[in-house]
C-alpha cells in the first residue's frame, strides 16, 4: 500500500484495441500523436469540465505523453528561464515528489507551500509575499491532491489563475486523480479558464490515464491548455520525450471515450473509502479525502508507525515525511487504496489493530 499502482483489472477494450492495432507496431509515432487521439482528449475535457465547444483546438492545445509523470517533469524545463535571476516553482506541500526534482533540475528554487487551512487542505498561492511571486516562473497544483486527497474549488482555481496571468507564470495543473472522487465531482483548471472568459493563457492540465483507467503500464496521458506553452513543449518533445506508440495511442482514444469503465472504477474506491471508513472512522486522525485513493492518516509519529506496520503486519505503507518538507508531513502515513476489496479489508483490519 506504499505506491499509487492502481490493481483493479483494466478494462478489456485496452487488450482488443492493441490486437487490431497491432500492424502499427511496425510505425515511427509522431511526436504530437494522431488526429483522433488529440480529438477524442479535446472532447473529453469539454464534456468533463462544461467548456464552451471550440475552446480547446485539438491540433493546437493537446499532447500525448507516455505518463504524466514525464510531462509534469518536462514542464519545468519547457518554461523555467535559465537566464532569470533566482527562478522560483510553487509547489504544495505535501507534494508528488515529481515536481521538486522538475524545479531543482531545471535550475529553478522550489518554494514549498502548506495547506492554507490545515495539513489535508490544498495551498493558496495569493497568500505569498510579493518577493517570492515576483520571481515565480511555473506552479504545481495537485487536485485532487496526491497524497492527502483535498480537492481545490472553482474559486481556488480561479484566484490562482489570475495570479498566474498577473505575475506572469504558468500554472501547471495534475490533474491525475479527477476522476477519482468521492461524492463531489472536481472541477479542473480549464474550468476556471472558461468562468474566466476562455482564454487558455498561462495554465496548462495534466490527464493520465493510469488511475482513471486503471493502466498504469500503458504510460498513457495528455497535456492540454495555453497553445503557446504547448508549441514550446511540443518542440522540447520532438527532441527529449518519448512519443507513444499508435496502438496505445488507439486505446487511449477508446478509453478517452467511455466512461462505463470510470464509473465503476470509482465505485470500487468508494466502496474502499466505506471499508476504511468503517475500521478507522472513529480515530482521531481519520478524514474521508474528498478524492483520490489514498488515506493520509495523522498518526502520531509518520515514521514509526511505517516501521511497525510492516515488521508486525507486513503492511508496506509511505511515512508521510518523504512527500512533505518542514516538518508538514512528519505526522502522517500515506495508505494506497489499490487492491481488490478483500485484499484492502484485511490490511486495514490489521492496520487498525496495530496503530
Ligand atoms: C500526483 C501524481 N501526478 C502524476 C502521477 C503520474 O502518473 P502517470 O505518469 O502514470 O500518468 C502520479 C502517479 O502516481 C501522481 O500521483
């Protein structure tokens, strides 16, 4: 339970598409992907997120990447300036550790920025000093938020949107767990864009296709948002990244385009939240994240209890200070809600009994 690999079964239409397709195998992929692919993403955003038809330009706002994990990376240096004075990236604190090894590699300060009400809730970049904005250069902003789950609002989205416009940086938005939620569907960045007028400027959204779909392997996402930012990437691309083979790229597109498969994919995780609901619901350090599919769990002391569980239970989990700085994380345990229900039910029952 130490890693997000999601090990539900993924759905059949991914080893079907690959069959049919099995001919291109033998085909170069473009860099950008093919037509179909950037359209059914562009579809899917403006189904998903309520856009105006024709905001997003599929040849001009979205790209394949072999996992967003690779783009969150490559963002950095796509936008980081090397000649700026002591460039800054923002990130969340807690944080997937992607986005500080992105800032530091591209020469960039990573600047780390807590919850603005409370360990399990997401920051709030106005709130910075003037200085620090100043030289701010690129953004990360996780929601639903790996590891504690919270889940920013339209009007957090939107605030942070116009601070990206008006200190002249990109926000980049992982956007990963949206469609992992419990109750209350997430908005998403382009949401924010289209309550702002449409324009894409300065944002740019991460999807993948590992938890929604349940295919980690198939290294399967897109970026999409401000097509300036997307020309600039898109050429760093064609040099450094790694182009997604047109058979998976056919079973993205057919995965883009169902949902019957997300929907119980999401049952599964909810009817997991009940189970852990219901064995560690009456602790103290328990809260229901609102998305996402891990439990970020107060526990004392994050480290020692790791230790104990897996010398005493075998149950592997991430001490919450290895995806925290200044002390953020130092309480807490990250429990991945991955397995099958049977799997979860008896790790958590011994989880329980053993903090
Ligand atoms: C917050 C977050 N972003 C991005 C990723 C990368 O996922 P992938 O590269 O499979 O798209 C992960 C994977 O665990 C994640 O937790």
């Amino acid at each position: 339970m130490s890693i997000g690999e999601p090990q539900h079964t993924p759905p059949a239409l991914v080893t079907r598409v690959l069959a049919e397709k099995a001919g291109l195998w033998g085909k170069y992929p473009p860099a950008n992907g093919s037509p179909e692919f950037r359209q059914a993403a562009a579809d899917w955003l403006t189904w998903r997120f309520k856009l105006p038809v024709g905001m997003i330009d599929a040849d001009k706002c979205v790209l394949p990447v072999a996992g967003t994990r690779e783009a969150l990376y490559l963002i950095a240096q796509t936008v980081i300036s090397p000649t700026a004075d002591r460039p800054v990236v923002l990130l969340p604190n807690p944080f997937y550790q992607v986005y500080v090894g992105a800032a530091v590699m591209a020469g960039a300060e990573p600047v780390f920025v807590p919850g603005a009400h409370g360990p399990t809730s997401q920051p709030d970049y106005s709130t910075l000093p003037e200085e620090i904005l100043a030289r701010t250069q690129l953004a990360y902003l996780c929601s639903p938020a790996n590891p504690q789950g919270a889940v920013a609002d339209l009007d957090l989205l939107k605030r942070t949107v116009k601070l990206a416009r008006r200190y002249g940086f990109v926000l980049a938005m992982d956007e990963c767990y949206s469609e992992i939620w419990d109750t209350i569907e997430p908005a998403g960045a382009l949401e924010a864009c289209a309550a702002l007028g449409g324009s894409l400027d300065n944002v740019v959204v991460f999807h993948s296709l590992s938890k929604r779909s349940s295919v980690p392997g198939l290294r399967s996402g897109f970026v999409a948002g401000d097509p300036k930012v997307m020309a600039a990437f898109a050429r760093l691309r064609s040099y450094g990244g790694a182009a997604t083979p047109l058979p998976i790229l056919a079973a993205a597109t057919a995965l883009w385009r169902d949902e019957a498969h997300v929907d119980e994919n999401r049952s599964l995780y909810r009817a997991k939240l009940d189970i852990a609901q219901r064995l560690l619901g009456s602790r103290s350090g328990f809260s229901r994240p609102p998305g996402g599919f891990f439990l970020w769990l107060a526990v004392g002391d994050g480290e020692k209890a790791a230790l104990a569980l897996w010398q005493q239970a075998k149950i592997r989990v991430l001490p919450g200070k290895y995806l925290a700085r200044d002390g953020v994380g130092d309480r807490f345990i990250r429990v991945a809600l991955v397995h099958d229900l049977e799997t979860t039910e008896q790790a958590l029952t011994r989880l329980a009994e053993i903090l």
